[in-house]
C-alpha cells in the first residue's frame, strides 16, 4: 500500500541500476527478498536493518554498482517518509489525543453497547468502509488503531476478529473504489467512465469486504491469537491519574472528564469530510483552474485534513476534558515516540520497493507479459499480481497494468472498460509481503511477527484480491 499520488510516483522515478538480463534480475529479486526474511526469522535482525541489507543485496545479485543501489534505497525510503510520514505523526496525535482525553472511550464504550457478540465484526467493516472510502490507507489505518484496539482489549475478543475486518474494509476501498489514485489512473487510461466504474466498484466491494473481513477473521484468530500490544493500547483517564497519584480516578476529578460523543465523533470524521468533498468537487466541477476546486484540493488534501483535525481535537477533546496548555503539549510529545520504529521499518520498505523498480523489474514483467494470449479481464488481473508481488506497491501495479492492458478496451463497452479497470485494482492488491510499506505498517501495529503477518494481513489481502477478480470476471458474463 502507499498514499503516494502518481506525480510523486513519476517524481521518484530515477535512471535504472541495471541492464540485467531477465533471469538474472529474477534470482536478485529472489536472493533479495531471501535476505530480509532470514534476517528476521533467523536472527532476529531489526527489520529496518533487514529491509536495509536486502535492499543492498537484491543490487549486487543483479549487478549493479553499488552507488546507484544507494541512491535508489534513498531515494525510495525518503519519498516514502515524506508520502506517509507526517501522515502517521498527526494520525498519532490525534489517537492519543482521543486516548488521553476520554474521546476513544466515548467511541468504543458506544460501540460495545450498540454492537456486542457476534456482530462486533460487521460494525468495525462498516466502520472501516465508510471510513476508508475518502482516506488513503495508511491514514485510514491511524486514525481507526486506537478504536480497534480499544475495542478489542475491553470487550475481550480476539484481536483478529476485530482488526482484520477493519484492514479488509480500507484494503477494498483503497484497491477498488475512486477516488484513490490507482483506480482513478486506471480509469483515466482505459477512458472508463468514473460514475460506472464507482457503482460497479462497490457491488464488488461488498461481497468482497465481507468474506475477507468477518467471515476470514474466524479463522485468522484461530491461526494467530495474539494480545493487543501493550505499548499501542489507548489507556483510560482514570488509569492516568491512577499512576500519578496512586488513588483510582473518581467521577467529577477534573483529569477523568469526558468530551461528549458528538464532539469525539466530528473531530474523527473531520478529515474524512474534508477528503471526501474534495472528492466530490473534483467530480463535479472537474476543472483544476476553477477557484473552488482549488480550495477544496487544498484543504481536501490528507496533510491539510489530518492537521485540522488535531487543531480542532486540542480544544474539542483536549480543552474539553480539561487539559491545561502544558497538557496537551505533553500529549502531543508522547504521542510521537511509539512511532519512530514504524517509520523506520515503512521508509526502508519504501527503500525496498524503489529499488526493486529502478532495477527494471516492473518493465521485466510487462516484456514478459506482452506474448500471454488469455482473455482482456483475466490477463490485467494477472499484470497487476506479478507486478504487485515483485514491487509491493499496489499504485505502481495499477498504473502499469493500466498501462499495458489500455489499448484492448478499445472495442469493448462502458461496463467492460469499467470491469477492465477493477480487475486491474483486485489484481494490485494480490499477497502483500516484505516488498510492501503496508505489510511493515500493519506488523508493528498489531504487534506481529512476519510469519504471523504473512498468515493474517497477507492472506486477507490475497482473499480480497481472488475474491474480487473473480466476481468481476462473473459480472463481465452477464452485463
């Protein structure tokens, strides 16, 4: 996953590190992805310094000079940092902001009275749906942590049946649905018409949403049953003030005060609105140059709308619930060292994946997949899951299938166009791994290992992935 738009995309493009043939850029990839799961499973290496080495690995084995390697690894895990960095630092913000002030609890106490037992799973793909319809992944992915786990920790359940739902409702739509960026480029390179693709988008999504989230997580807690890590887990007012005075907080003390749940509520959804109405105004206005368009794609933009937020959440939560000026800085300065490890791992991921694309691996597999004679549908799908598993990016797998596949819906309907298109996202989605700056995010998150990411988040996202090809190549049968 990346919140990348295509301009920055094209932007970190820099001139390839090697001329290799194909079967030996193959065995690099290969020997390079070998090395950073070794140094992980094996011997217990940091996975920064992992991603690190195999980065360096995956050059050598292809032959490249090493400064080229160098510059492409930072290159990669610099415009990843500066892509999704200050993203998750104001995600990070606001979580604690809601933890410390009471707002999650507000939240997750409404949750659990509303939605307990068996249907606690279908409130949080909903919840993580809406949510993620507007937002990139990884800022759909901070600001619901604190809910998820909260949930997850004071209703008891598993932290699989309540995290995977929620991961598979922003994967579908970040995959699927305009207007994310991949999809968005898909349609614009095939001429499929949005309004089409959209509906059609969703009545994949649904079906999909749902066996990769609810019914997947029954048995994705049987395969990890892990504990909600202790250093994410939002912790009540009152269990503050337990620590810092030793006495448990009582009502009406000042430090244990709640802001209401409306305010909690519109403080969350706050850049969700902003993003989805510049969604909305660059759908109906559709003129870059027109001043309300530019308005909105100002503060429409996730910087912009995340920030907001934590401006706006200092005084409807922190204010509210009686913090001093000192407080909330305090709050602020705590909210930002959990996640220096996690930035780290994703910007070396970010690393990893540039050099996998600056060592001409994607071009390799459009060369490769130029001969395959299969139907239109099918061979974008297929496109899109080669060069999905050997960059990790799902924006670089859909705007180069996009790419390849565009001159064959030439003849084909508005329907088939817009099929063509959400083949090409369900194909971006396929088994995310260590190539990917998302598998990285989800891992530290949840407070899993590789092994256990691999079995829970790669494999979600491979169901959603099977899943929503398949009902696409339904669809195309009888429309």
């Amino acid at each position: 996953m990346t919140s990348l738009s295509v301009e920055t995309l094209a932007a970190e493009a820099v001139e390839p590190i090697t001329s290799a043939g194909h079967a030996q850029l193959g065995i690099a990839v290969l020997a390079g992805i070998a090395v950073i799961i070794l140094l992980i499973t094996k011997f217990k290496v940091h996975a920064f310094l992992a991603l690190t080495i195999g980065s360096l690995a995956l050059g050598a084995f292809a032959g490249a000079p090493l400064d080229k390697v160098i510059t492409s690894f930072t290159s990669g895990l610099g415009s990843t940092v500066a892509g999704v960095g200050v993203l998750i630092a104001l995600g990070a913000i606001l979580g604690k902001l809601l933890a410390d002030s009471g707002g999650a609890d507000q939240i997750v106490d409404t949750i659990l009275a509303r939605a307990g037992g068996r249907s606690m799973p279908w409130a949080m793909v909903l919840i993580a749906s809406v949510i993620g319809l507007p937002l990139f992944f990884e800022v759909g992915i901070v600001l619901l942590i604190p809910v998820v786990l909260m949930v997850a920790k004071r209703g008891n359940y598993s932290l699989m049946r309540i995290g995977i739902p929620a991961l598979a409702g922003l994967s579908v739509m970040h995959g699927l649905i305009p207007p994310h960026p991949g999809p968005l480029v898909a349609i614009d390179a095939v001429g499929a018409n949005l309004g089409v693709t959209l509906a059609l988008g969703v009545l994949v999504a649904i079906p999909t949403v749902i066996i990769a989230g609810p019914l997947f997580s029954k048995v994705a807690a049987r395969w990890v049953d892990i504990p909600v890590p202790e250093k994410m887990i939002p912790r009540r007012p009152s269990e503050e003030l337990e620590d810092a005075t030793g006495e448990s907080g009582k009502p009406g003390n000042t430090a244990a005060k709640l802001p209401s749940f409306g305010a909690t509520l519109a403080t969350m959804l706050l850049p969700v609105v902003l993003m989805l109405a510049k969604a909305l105004v660059d759908i109906v206005v559709d003129n870059p140059e027109h001043t309300v368009q530019r308005v909105f794609d100002v503060i429409g933009s996730p910087l912009i709308a995340l920030l907001a937020a934590v401006i706006v959440g200092m005084f409807t939560l922190g204010r509210a619930a009686g913090f001093s000026k000192g407080k909330i800085t305090a709050t602020v300065e705590k909210s930002l060292a959990p996640i220096a490890g996690i930035l780290l791992i994703v910007g070396a991921g970010g690393g990893f994946k540039q050099t996998l694309i600056d060592s001409g691996v994607g071009q390799m597999v459009l060369q490769i997949s130029e001969d395959w004679a299969i139907p239109a549908l099918l061979l974008a799908w297929l496109i899109a899951v080669v060069i999905r598993l050997a960059t990790g990016s799902a924006t670089v797998a859909t705007v180069s299938a996009a790419g390849l596949v565009a001159p064959l819906a030439a003849d084909m309907s508005t329907s088939h166009a817009a099929l063509l298109v959400l083949a090409i996202g369900a194909g971006s989605l396929f088994f995310s791994h260590v190539n990917d700056a998302g598998f990285w995010l989800v891992k530290e998150y949840f407070g899993m290992n590789v092994g256990q990411t691999i079995k829970t988040w790669s494999v979600m996202e491979t169901i959603i992935s099977v899943v929503a090809g398949a009902l696409v190549l339904l669809l195309s049968l009888v429309i």
